[in-house]
C-alpha cells in the first residue's frame, strides 16, 4: 500500500522564510517580511468530504483506502510517551505535555490520515489572557506560582487527535419502577404524619440512538478528566485536512488505536443509554440492572482539534496547562500551597467558635 508523505513547511513566495499559519486568519503569514497567503476556502464538495466517515469495520481490517493512510515523522516522549510529529529539520525540542527534553529520531509512524482539521482560533496572547484569568481564580495555589507560569511563559501550539464516532444503538434494558405513596404514621407526641414510600414493578424495555460525532481523544498524553472539560468543541469550524492549516505548529500522533477508542466511546454512550433508559422507565424513581446493547453502521473520522500547552516545572514538579484554542476554555495542573489551606482552616475554625461563642452566651 503507497504511503503519503506530508511536509508541513511552505516557503514565502518574496523572501523564503517559512510562513506560518495565522489562527482566526485563514492565511499563513512570514514573520520576516510580512508577507501573507490565503488559504483556499472549502467548495461546497469539499466540505461534503470533509463530513464522511470512514468504516469503521474496514479500518479495524486495515481494508481502508490507500489514501487515507499516511506516514510521518515523530518522536515518543521518555516521560509520558505522547508522539509528537517534528518538522524535517527539528532535532530537539520540549515535550509540550511534560516538559522533557526530547530528541527526534528517525523513525517513522504509519497511520490512519486526520481527515478534517479545526484551525487554531486563538492567538499565543489570546491564550496567556485565558490562562491569566484561569490562574487569578486559584485560591489555594503558592503565591509564586501565577508569576512563574505566566512571566513570558512560551505556550505550545498543538494539534491533538480524536476519533469522532457514529453508530446505531439499540439497547434492552432490565429495571424497576418506583412510584410514591403515602401512609400515615405515629409523630410520636399523640398525632400522625404523613411518610412517604416507593413501591417498585419491575420493568424491562427497549430503547435506540443514533450517535453522532462522539469526540474520544486519542492519545493519553493528557488527562481524561481535563479532556472532557474542554469540550465542547464546534464541529461545524471543521475545515478540510490541509497541511497549511499546520505550518508553524505540531501534531500530536494518536496513540490510542481505533478498537480501544471505540470501546472509550462505548462507555460514553452507555451513560446516554442509561438515561434513556431511565427516561423510558418512567415513574417517580428508576433502576437500571442491567443494558444489553447491539451497535450497527459503527463510523468514524480521524480529526485534528487545536490546543494550546503550557508544561513548566515548579519546586521540581510537572505541572500543565491546556487551552482549548477554539474556545478559550483552560484546564490544568496545579499545586497546593499547604500554609494557605492551614490558614482558612484555622480561620475558618475561629469563625465556627465565635459562633458558638454567640449562640451560646446571646
């Protein structure tokens, strides 16, 4: 099977230096002369290519047409392992996750093409205002930490790779109904009230979904729990994969493969499945024990969504911060300073003894 190879520099057509991609501009852009280079829009057929989706069963065969494989240059970071793509003429650089020095090899890794690409939105400044702000909410965070995370702090510009998935569900379900009723009992003191009580029917039934575009990161070199905080993300801004779109930045290489993806989305739609289940149960409470779910027409596409990264070492320690690009929505890592939590707590202890002191002697 041929492969494609894909060279993410493109030269300035007045001076030679490499032009770089312009986030919110749609244009690459030399930072020497000045020069600027639109890049062409999608035609309306383009952007019907830029919504397929790839079979699901066929990629897992490694079946998939041969254009949409391709092979690129990464390296895998020592620490945490995230695979960087490096430009030809890069040979060490920083782990944007980690902060590790890494040195590129000269290895290459075969994979599934990204299909469509969100351009990077936000500037480097744009994402600094974001993290300011994000770290200005930190209450518990050692006092120089806001400082030496933000003073002249350079960010990573990355493009991450997720599995979009599709697929038909259709889900028996086992469960109960809970419907409330009341009887009255003894208030203790000569009188009654009113207590109330769930009587449960058992139920089973049948429920169905169409997922859509169902966002799985692939690559580990971030936290899960960060990742979801990210979203959402605005598919409708996708553009055509283009290289372009990537000059002046990296791209990350999925590390997780498309079986375990899907079975990261599966657990994504058991959570809807359940409360579709739920829903159909009906009645004041519900139980769900046990969903048997089939998938049919299960599809995928292979995206590229922008982040900014900033890795730093504080005291000795990793820490990160990641910005969704297209948003400005911030997550990220931080430490805790133990002389400020020492200080509400005993601060808030004297406030629970002054009140008591009050309600004791009022």
């Amino acid at each position: 099977m041929p492969l494609i190879q894909t060279e993410h520099r493109f030269p300035c057509a007045q001076c030679g230096a490499a032009l770089r991609f312009a986030p919110g501009q749609d244009r690459l852009t030399c930072e020497y002369c000045g020069h600027a280079q639109d890049i062409p829009g999608l035609t309306d057929e383009d952007r019907a290519t830029v919504l397929e989706t790839l079979d699901y069963h066929a990629a897992v065969a490694e079946i998939l047409p041969a254009d949409q494989i391709e092979e690129t240059r990464v390296t895998a970071c020592p620490n945490c392992g995230a695979q960087v793509t490096f430009d030809e003429k890069e040979h060490a650089s920083q782990c944007p996750f980690c902060a590790t020095p890494v040195v590129a090899d000269t290895g290459t890794h075969r994979h599934i093409k990204p299909q469509a690409v969100i351009p990077f939105r936000l500037t480097e400044r744009d994402a600094h205002e974001k993290m300011n702000q994000w770290l200005k909410r930190l209450w518990f965070a050692p006092n120089g930490l806001a400082q030496y995370a933000r003073n002249d702090r350079r960010l990573d510009g990355l493009y991450v790779p997720y599995w979009a998935f599709d697929a038909d569900t259709t889900s028996d379900y086992q469960g109960a109904r809970g419907t409330y009723y009341y009887v009255s009992v003894s208030d203790g003191k000569g009188g009654t009230r009113q207590e109330r009580r769930t009587r449960w029917t058992s139920t089973s039934g049948r429920v169905a979904r169409r997922f859509m575009d169902l966002l799985i990161m692939a690559s580990t070199s971030l936290p899960r729990r960060y990742v979801r905080k990210l979203e959402p993300w605005t598919l409708s801004e996708l553009e055509l994969y283009n290289p372009q779109y990537l000059s002046g930045f990296r791209a990350e290489g999925y590390t997780v493969d498309l079986p375990d993806g899907f079975a990261l989305a599966k657990e994504r739609m058991a959570e809807v499945i359940t409360e579709d289940a739920r829903r159909d149960i009906g009645g004041d409470e519900q139980r769900v024990t046990s969903v048997r779910t089939t998938y049919a027409d299960e599809r995928f596409k292979h995206l590229l969504l922008p982040i900014w990264v900033a890795a730093y070492r504080y005291r000795d320690k990793s820490y990160r911060f990641v910005v969704n690009a297209q948003s400005g929505r911030v997550q990220g890592e931080r430490p805790w300073s133990a002389w400020k939590i020492a200080l509400a707590v005993i601060a808030a202890l004297i406030l629970l003894a002054g009140g008591f002191y009050l309600a004791e002697f009022a």
